[in-house]
C-alpha cells in the first residue's frame, strides 16, 4: 500500500517543530554530514561554516537563513546523537544507552557520577524525541 502525500504532511510539520526546538537549544551546533531544510529546498552542512545546497549543486558561503535540522535524515540523528553523548555520557562522568523498547518507544538511559536518571526521564515515540530531551534538559 502506498502513502499519499498528504498524509505525511502532519509528519513534515512535527518534525520542522521538533528541529525548531534542537536549534533552539544552548548546546545545538551543526556538525558535518547534518541535513537541513531551508526556505528553497535541502543544504547539507560540510563543516568549516560551508553549507552545500542539494538544489543548485553549490557550495554556500554563509549559513541559510531559518534553516532547520531534517530529523528523518540518518546523519543528522546520529549527530544530535553524538551532541547529547557529549553532554551526558562519555566525557569520563557518565554513560548513556538510547534503546528501542517497543511499539515505536523510545529512552534514553544515563548513568552520571554513578547515579542513574529514571529510564522514562528521556522516553518517548522516536529516537529524534527522546534525543532533543535531552539536548533540552542539558544546563
């Protein structure tokens, strides 16, 4: 069975606000390989504050404007994933375990200074979800 376009824009708009809240963040920054939405299209970040547009097959000098994280992108996941183990775990105080648990749940466990934050602390539906939690929640 196939989906129709219109019934993923309700997805398409949820993840723009879940991008919006990961930039809104103290500790967001853009890592090489992110794909991200602008206002024309797709620009992929290559690092080094240069940006590639996928449209026009360019290199961008400067970062586009209201540009916004693409959730369902594997790389940009495994970056915000990578943001949030550097804030939670493995900076020698802690660790941290993102798990599938079942029916599209997500959690985030972590162990800081030898003390354990509840496993629903950081749960929800998506790995993208439960990972901008956490990037929120850091201070």
């Amino acid at each position: 069975m196939m989906t129709k376009f219109a019934d993923l824009i309700p997805q398409v708009f949820a993840d723009l606000d879940l991008g919006r809240r990961a930039v809104a963040c103290k500790y967001w920054r853009w890592m090489p390989g992110m794909l991200g939405l602008t206002r024309d299209g797709a620009a992929r970040y290559v690092g080094h504050g240069l940006w590639w547009d996928c449209l026009a097959e360019e290199v961008l000098l400067d970062e586009p404007i209201g540009v916004v994280p693409l959730l369902s992108d594997p790389a940009t996941i495994g970056c915000l994933s990578e943001l949030v183990t550097e804030l939670w775990g493995n900076e020698g105080h802690g660790r941290m375990c993102l798990t599938y648990l079942d029916r599209g749940m997500w959690s985030l466990s972590c162990e800081i200074d030898g003390a354990y934050l509840p496993d629903d602390h950081f749960a929800d539906t998506g790995a993208a979800k439960v990972l901008i939690k956490a990037l929120e929640a850091a201070r």
